[in-house]
C-alpha cells in the first residue's frame, strides 16, 4: 500500500529545472525524517537530500548547491527544488521517510530526464 505520492517529474533540458513534491499521511509526515532518492538507469539508489521535522537539511556532494529540499507541515508535503539540471541527474526520484535509522515508507516514484 502505497503510503507517499509523489509528482512533478518530467523531462527537461539541462540547465533546466523541475520541482518535485511528496505527499504523505499526517501521520507518516510529523513522526519522520523526510528524505529523496534517486536510482539512475544501470545503477543503485542513492540518497539525494534529507530533512528533518525541524527543517534540518542534508545533501549528497553531487547536488549541494543546485538542490533544496524543504517541507511544509501543515500540507504534510515534501519538495525537492532542482536547479541548474545536468544529464546525470536523471533517474527514477523516490521519497521516503525514515525514523530512528529506519527506513519505513517509501513512494511509487517520479520519473526525471534530463536531455543535453
């Protein structure tokens, strides 16, 4: 049962950019760490961006600077903001959340393309 909805995906040129959004239950959203994954065609799934309750953040090397990540309780919604689009960035963006080390729920995913 899929619990986080995720949408915004497209395809877009480089240098581009798109907004992701993830919607989730109250109660899944108050109790977690929000986070984004992405898994480029051939590869693993990589953690991109995390934020906690409180509004801290977190960022994988290769997106610091071109992504933001946030949240906004009261829609218990989720967003990846990203900026200045490269080829390598596309992939399959997944939202999850996780407590105390665990990750619990994750959503069905948005597709992202970048062309060059």
């Amino acid at each position: 049962q899929v619990q986080l909805v995720e949408s915004g995906g497209g395809l877009v040129q480089a240098g581009g950019s798109l907004r992701l959004s993830c919607v989730a239950p109250g109660s899944i959203f108050s109790r977690n760490v929000m986070d984004w994954y992405r898994q480029p065609p051939g590869k693993q799934r990589e953690l991109v961006a995390t934020v906690t309750s409180g509004g801290i953040t977190n960022y994988a090397a290769s997106v610091l600077g071109r992504f933001t990540i946030s949240r906004d309780n009261a829609k218990n919604t989720t967003y990846l903001q990203m900026n200045s689009l490269e080829p390598e960035d596309t992939g399959v963006y997944y939202c999850a959340a996780h407590r105390f080390g665990v990750t619990t729920y994750w959503g069905q995913g948005t597709q992202v393309t970048v062309s060059s």
